[in-house]
C-alpha cells in the first residue's frame, strides 16, 4: 500500500474518532468519495492498526443505526423551510 494512502486512512479515522462524524461528513472534509472513506476506514485500517479500525468501526456502527432518524430529522426541517 502506498504511504500516501496510509497516511489518509489514519487521517480519516482520527477525524472520525474525534469528531464522531458520519462517512458522508469525513467524505466532504478530505475531497474524497464516501466509498473511498468506507475502504479506508474497514479495509485499509485493519491492516494497518486493527486497534483504530475497532474504534471507527464502533462509531460507524452507531452512526448507520441512527440514519434513519438523522434521515427524518432532515426531511422534516426540509418542509418546514418549505412552508415559511
């Protein structure tokens, strides 16, 4: 694997950890696409520190459970702008 690429993943992650935030928001910061973000942060990450990838995985796993709220949430304040 090349060193660039390594040295986005543990970026990613880092910001990830630390932020809490969702693929499409760690997409968006580094220029990157969300499936870009997703190998990096399952893939790549598992073999460069299986540690970091436990803790991303963690967050990853929180933020698609609450996607669908986040979803709804979104949608509503869509249609409250509408109306105003």
């Amino acid at each position: 694997m090349k060193d660039y690429i390594e040295e986005r993943a543990l970026s990613v992650a880092n910001y990830i950890i630390e932020s809490k935030a969702t693929v499409r928001q760690a997409a968006r910061r580094f220029g990157i696409s969300k499936s870009t973000v997703h190998k990096d942060c399952t893939d790549r990450l598992e073999q460069i520190n299986p540690s970091l990838a436990r803790e991303v995985r963690q967050i990853l796993d929180v933020n698609k459970q609450e996607r669908h709220i986040r979803g709804g949430l979104a949608t509503r304040e869509k249609y409250l702008h509408q109306k105003e």
